[in-house]
C-alpha cells in the first residue's frame, strides 16, 4: 500500500529529497504518487517521508491502494532496473 500525506501537512519539504522513488510532489500539501510508492520497501526499513517528518501521522499508510510486499517490491524493480531491491528492507506496516 502506498503511504498518503494528510492535510496536516505543513509543506516543510523535509520529505522530498528522501524518497527514493521522487514520488512525492507539490501541490496545496504535498502528495504522494502512489504509482511510485513503494513503502520504501526494498531500500528502507521505514517509509524514509514518515521518518523525517516533523508532523505526526501527516504520512500515513493509503488505505485505497493495498499492495502486499510482493508487489511493492516488484514496483521498485521497476522504478529502479539498474538496483536490485533488498527484500529484508521492509517496515512492520506492510500489509500481505
């Protein structure tokens, strides 16, 4: 599942430089692309956004796109051909 930036978000940009999908983007708060969210889930051991953000529970799992850590893991393939993703690197949220 995709992680999503609540409307508590304050814009401080600490989240962006962080992903190592560039899924996160400007708009009113900052939004997550959830075609590109992997969880950090083959680089991190958290979601890196939830990490650094200073707002708590401003990032938060997106119900409306579960993916078990299979396909999270596939999806970083794709994103990233040239990196083979860790399959250790995954958070307790993970759903699957």
């Amino acid at each position: 599942m995709s992680i999503k930036i609540t409307e508590e978000c304050v814009a401080c940009d600490a989240c962006v430089p962080e992903c190592p999908n560039e899924a996160i983007s400007e708009g009113d708060v900052y939004v997550i692309d959830p075609d590109k969210c992997t969880e950090c889930v083959g680089f991190h051991d958290a979601p890196m956004c939830a990490e650094v953000c200073p707002v708590d529970n401003c990032c938060i799992p997106d119900e409306n796109h579960p993916e078990p850590v299979e396909q999270l893991l596939e999806k970083a393939r794709k994103l990233h051909p040239d990196k083979e993703p860790d399959p250790s690197k995954v958070w307790s949220g993970v759903r699957g």
